[in-house]
C-alpha cells in the first residue's frame, strides 16, 4: 500500500492523525514550519522532533519524491523542469521570469507554470499533453510538491534564503499538464494548502486556473471560497473553430460556456482571461478577432493571445509576426484589454507535453 504525501496534509487533517497517534498538537505547527519555511527534505532534517515521532513519520508519510529528469531553458528567462514521479510518471513544471527589474535577484516577476494530470484526456488538437495519453490525476501533495522542488531550485541558484517561509516567485499558474478541473478536488486542496498561513501564504489573487471550458466546475469554482483567477482557453471564437481544435467543445459550447465565464466575473467582481492561441489558418482570422472582441466585452475579460509552440508531429504552425500584429489590431482598435505573449520557451519545446513525450519515446526506444 502506498505512503499518502505529507504536502497533501492541512493543518487539521495533519493535527488529527497526530493525536489518534498519541502525539501532542503543538507538534503540528512544528512540522509545518520545517516543510513551508525551512523547505525540509526528508524527516531526519526535522531536528525539533523526537527520534520516536520523526520514525512514525516515515512510517506513516512519503515526501513526494519527485526526481529530475531534465531541464531545459536558460536561468534568465525560461525555465522548464522534466520531473519523474514515484510511479515512475513524467510531469512538466515551467519557471516564467520577466525581464530583469528586482536589483537585488536580478530578475523580474516569476511565475510558476504546475500540472495537475499526468496526461491528458482532452486531446486538444495543437497540444502535445494528451499525445502519450492521459494516466492520472496528480495528488495534491505532488501539485505542491512541483512549488516545493521550484523554490528550493530557485533559492538554490540564485543563492536566495527563504524569508520566513516566502517563496522566490510571484505567480502560480495551473497551465500546464492537463486539466486542473478534471481534478477539481485535489487542484482545489493544493490551493489552500498554497494560501493558508500555515502554508505558502500566498496571495489568492496571484494563483490562476487555467480550464478548457468545463462548463459544471467553472459554475461549481464560483462558489469557492479562495478568491483566485480564472482563464478560459478559448482558442476559437466561433463553435465551428473550437469544434476543429478543442473536443470539449461539442459538449459545452459557446452557449453554455459564455454565460458560465459571466456568473464567473460577476459573482467574484474581477475580470477574468480568455487564453487564445494564434495557429496559422486556423484561428487567427480577423473574423476571428472580432468575434473574439465581442466575447471579451461581453463577458468583461482580458485577451491573452500565444502565438503557437510548435510540437513535433502536429501540423499546426504559428502564424507570421504581420497576422499577429494584425490580429492583435482589431483588438486594441476595439479597446478590449490585451496582452500578447512573444517568445516564451519556443526554443525549448515548451508547449504543454512535448517535453515528456519526447522522454517517452526515448525510454520507449532503449527498452
């Protein structure tokens, strides 16, 4: 049987199994000040805690475990780390860093990319996270565990002590492996686990979910009471080109999204995103941006446009620097908020997947 994750643990639950166990509950807080702010790796390092409590530990909790198979990028700009799970799984987390304006780091804002599946059942048409096929849903103490393994690297790179516990980046976003709502529960977990004040104290309003359009959970994530960021990849703007792109579409079209997004942004006053990748004859269409401009100033959203990564056996391809920028037009023309995002990891494979797929079928080829 295996070992359920420490990270996945809140304080009450942790506080709980403590005290069945016969431990007292001031060693809680304990525990939880070696994981959030000392980053510890393994029990032992827990010096505070008797020898008797720290073997039940190991007894009881595996840390996570995840191993780095590869990273691929620069540590002034984009960043992506291969991590191979417990179970032998691969999952993708990204490092985004601005432009240098911190003086002390030498870098801008840090956003952190995580994955909430191994896989992908969505099977998105330009994307390569479903092409090895989905596996699983990740647990939330490996959600966490991706944050855990990123701010040690970071901390360790840059020679950055953690300050009382506060990570070395600005933003996280569930944008990477997968569909964070197929896994509403654990995605759902890993995000208070992330804000609490007992945990990574992270501002709410600095976490953002990415979904495809999972109609239910968007309506469901509404209700939540951990005030976070909501982006929608839209990637088409008529039925007919998400239908082309984006199977999820057949099941919850425009007309069920649309008003979904709105009770979204009006029942948590803040503006939400509409993600839209630019794929050459495809989408990027000035119908398209049109479309696109009545659907954000319907539903009071900020456009983020993704000129397309390029993955290897797929034969979508991004379109030209003039079909961005006159897409880009007829959106600013229209004073809809927007935002394009130039390259970003183009050069290292950093379109959801590829990364793993790529580790797949070298393993696949050396059995």
């Amino acid at each position: 049987m295996n070992k359920p994750f420490l990270l996945a643990e809140t304080k009450d639950t942790l506080q709980e199994k403590l005290l069945a166990a016969k431990f007292p509950v001031f060693r809680t807080k304990q525990v939880l000040e070696w994981l959030y702010k000392m980053r510890a790796r393994e029990f032992a390092q827990m010096s505070n805690l008797p020898k008797d409590l720290r073997s039940w530990f190991s007894e009881q909790f595996t840390f996570g475990g995840e191993e780095l198979v590869t990273i691929t990028g620069s540590q002034d700009t984009t960043q992506k780390l291969l991590l191979r799970l417990t179970d032998g799984s691969l999952i993708e987390t990204v490092i985004l860093r601005a432009p240098a304006q911190n003086e002390e780091t030498g870098f801008g804002r840090v956003t952190i990319c995580v994955s909430s599946q191994v896989g992908c059942a969505y099977a998105c048409r330009f994307c390569a996270s479903g092409l090895a096929g989905y596996k699983r849903n990740l647990d939330a103490g490996e959600i966490i565990a991706q944050l855990m393994y990123v701010a040690r690297h970071i901390e360790e790179k840059q020679t950055v002590a953690s300050r009382d516990g506060q990570v070395p980046f600005d933003n996280i976003v569930f944008m990477g492996m997968g569909e964070p709502l197929a896994n509403y529960e654990n995605v759902n977990r890993a995000i208070s686990i992330i804000n609490a004040e007992w945990g990574f104290r992270f501002g709410a309003r600095r976490i953002t979910i990415s979904t495809s359009g999972l109609v239910p959970q968007i309506e469901k994530l509404a209700d939540e009471p951990v005030s976070f960021r909501l982006a929608v990849s839209l990637h088409g703007a008529t039925n007919a080109v998400r239908d082309q792109i984006m199977p999820v579409n057949r099941r919850y079209p425009l007309e069920q999204l649309l008003p979904a997004i709105r009770h979204f942004a009006q029942k948590r006053k803040r503006m939400i995103t509409l993600e839209y990748i630019l794929i050459e004859n495809v989408n990027d269409g000035l119908d398209q941006a049109k479309e696109l401009v009545k659907i954000a100033n319907d539903c009071h959203a900020h456009v983020n446009l993704i000129p397309y990564n390029t993955v290897e056996g797929l034969p979508w391809k991004r379109p030209n620097s003039m079909r961005q920028n006159a897409f880009l037009k007829v959106i600013e023309d229209a004073g809809v908020s927007v935002t394009i995002r130039r390259e970003k990891g183009h050069d290292i494979a950093a379109a959801c997947g590829q990364l793993r797929l790529k580790q797949i079928n070298k393993e696949a080829a050396m059995a």
